[in-house]
C-alpha cells in the first residue's frame, strides 16, 4: 500500500489526556456511481453523490490517555447504547489501516458510542455515515493536539480517512455534492479524498428532496465488497469506467444548467448501468427485486403521464431512491402514498433532502 504522505501527522509531544467528540454525519446517494476498485478504496472511476440530510450517524467519541504506548488498539463498540460485537472487525480494520496517518491511536483508549437516525437494517448503507462520522471524531481530536491544522486540511483528512473506512464515506463529509475521483473537468478532483463540487449549482437542485423506499430490508445477499471485486477482468468494466468519466462530464454541465430532463437520463441510466454491472459478473447476482421494478415502471408511467420531473436512483440492494425538485413535494408525496407505498416493505419510506455535511455536535 503507498502511503500518502500530505495526511502523515507528526508525532505529537503533548495529548491530551482525556475528553469527548460528538459528531453527526450524513449518507450520500451517488448519481454517478462508484463501482469497481483498487487497493486500498481506490475508485477506478470517478463518482458524484447527493449529500443526504436526515439518513445519519451520531458518534461520539471518548478518549483517554493511556500511561503508555499499548500494542493494540483498545477501543470499545456501542451501537445505541449496547455492545455490538460483529462491528469490531470493521473497526479494528480502519484502525490498522489509519495508524500510519494517526500514530497517536495507540495511545488512547476509546470509547465509541454511535446510532444512526434511520432505522435498523433498513436496507440503508450505514458504512458512509458511519464510517465518516469516526473518521470525523478523531480528526477533531487531531485538530485539538494540533489547532495549527487548517479548516482544509481538516476537510480532506477526514474525507481521506472515511475513504479507508469504506469508499463512498469520503462523500459524506460535506455537501450538497461531492465529488470523488480525479476527472480531467472537475478542478481539484483526487482518487485520494472527496471534494465539493467546485462550480456554481443551478438553484432547482437547491433542496433536491431524496425519498427512500425500503423495498427489502433483509442482508444482501452480495456485499458491496465482493461486488468491487468482481469488476476485476469483468467483460464491460473497462467500458463502464469510460462511461462513468463521460458521466461526470455531462453532469457537470447539466448541474451548472439546470437540465433536468438530462439529469434525468444520466441518473437513472446510472442506476441500471450499476445493476447491470452485478447481473453481468461472474458470478452474476441479482439485487433488485421484483418491487423494484414495479416502482421504476411507476415512476416512468407517472412522468409521461404528468410531466413531473421525478427520477430514480438506485445504490446496491433493492431499495428506490426517488429524487425531485423540491417544487414538487406536495404532488409526489401524495404519488408515493396512493401508488408506492404498496411496493414499500411494511409500507415504510424516508423522506430525505440534500444536505451540508458533517459537523461536530
Ligand atoms: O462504499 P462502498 O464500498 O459501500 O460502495 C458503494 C457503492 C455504491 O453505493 C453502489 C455506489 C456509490 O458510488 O456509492
């Protein structure tokens, strides 16, 4: 693994001994989709993702002193209040995969104590949220052993090491679009962390409202891991890593512009792009549902019918993401209620917006 040397802090003489982060922080849902990496989450394309607002992790984070230096991390789990001990590993790998970049993990104990807002294996990634909000906490705590680090370099470390924990998380850090991956158009785009889209967004993005259907709340059958793997020698990845930098390039222009009718098309041409991607592997899965489908020829039928500008998203699993202006709120939500929620397990649905980001509690 190459180390990158810009995010190495220095070996700290004065820590700390003992206090308490809280932070909260967002999921994202990409519109151009990451799908296919290189060690360690490095994306072989770029991606662009919604900030979410109310899908989130609270952390805190409790740290004290150890009298020395300890050979392993020693840190323990709470997930809404109770150990959770199938999370550790997770932890423990982030750890080992940050100690270069954070040397002083080792000499602290730590408590991490987290619950996200949205419900319990909902089907919903709580790796972004999760993972950033970690990453969040002990960036802060960095930034207190050393309050010379600027705002930006706060940003970014903390965006590079959500990346190690899992890699969409290095989006959730701030908002409302992040773009990760280097892309010859988008200025300062790095496969190492996570940027604000740089350029000026058109105002019917602002409050782009996300619904989320939870169409299938059971464990994926297909991890997103394994499903990275599987793009290695995949007969269209080299295509579809293309295909996701044209993305990007005629996102950019659609944002800036505000053409929804083009948004529409490369967002959801995304979503089915990803699946297809997973249907064409090998082994091939399937993670839609027949639900799913009956949404997306809902929504299509409802846009031809109506001229609404709604679309859909999908990440890996079965649930719909149904993104539109925040003009339509009121003609969707009751869309949802009369046609959707039959589709919707236990008829249960999120309402979610674009969102800012990350920040300390
Ligand atoms: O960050 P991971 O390894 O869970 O992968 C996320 C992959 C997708 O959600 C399907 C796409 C994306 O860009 O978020």
């Amino acid at each position: 693994m190459g180390t990158n040397l810009q995010f190495i802090s220095k070996i700290y003489s004065i820590l700390p001994d003992s206090g308490t982060i809280s932070c909260v922080s967002p999921s994202n849902i990409a519109l151009v989709k990451y799908w296919g990496k290189r060690p360690v989450q490095l994306p072989e394309n770029p991606s662009i993702s919604f900030t979410l607002n109310t899908c989130t992790t609270k952390t805190m984070l409790k740290y004290k002193k150890l009298n020395q230096e300890s050979h392993d991390f020693n840190f323990q789990l709470l997930f809404e209040g109770k150990p959770k001990p199938n999370f550790r590993p997770k932890i423990q790998s982030f750890f080992e995969r940050i100690v270069a970049y954070m040397p002083f993990l080792k000499q602290y104990e730590f408590t991490i104590e987290t619950s996200n807002t949205f419900p319990h294996s909902s089907g919903i990634a709580s790796s972004a949220s999760g993972m950033s909000a970690l990453a969040y906490c002990l960036v802060q705590l960095e930034k207190k052993i050393n309050p010379e680090m600027s705002n930006e370099q706060v940003i970014q470390k903390t965006s590079f090491l959500s990346r190690l924990g899992s890699g969409s998380a290095c989006r959730s850090i701030e908002g409302p679009l992040t773009v990760w991956g280097g892309h010859k158009d988008i200025e300062g785009s790095t496969n190492e962390y996570a940027i604000k889209f740089p350029y000026q967004i058109h105002e019917v993005f602002n409050k782009y409202q996300d619904t989320i259907l939870l169409v299938d709340k059971g464990e994926k059958q297909v991890s997103s891991s394994v499903g990275h793997d599987l793009m290695h020698g995949h007969p269209f990845a080299i295509k579809r890593f293309e295909q996701a930098n044209e993305n990007i390039a005629k996102l950019k222009t659609i944002l800036i512009s505000g053409d929804i009718d083009a948004f529409i098309e490369v967002v959801e041409s995304e979503a089915l792009t990803l699946h297809a991607m997973m249907m064409t592997s090998l082994p091939y899965f399937i993670l839609m549902k027949p639900n799913t489908l009956s949404i997306i020829n809902k929504v299509w039928e409802y846009r031809k019918e109506t001229g609404s500008k709604l679309c859909f998203t999908l990440d890996a699993g079965a649930n719909v993401h149904l993104l539109y202006p925040d003009s339509e709120k009121e003609l969707v939500k009751d869309f949802i209620t009369r046609e959707l929620v039959v589709y919707c397990q236990k008829g249960q649905y999120i309402c979610d917006e674009i969102g800012l980001g990350a920040k300390l509690l």
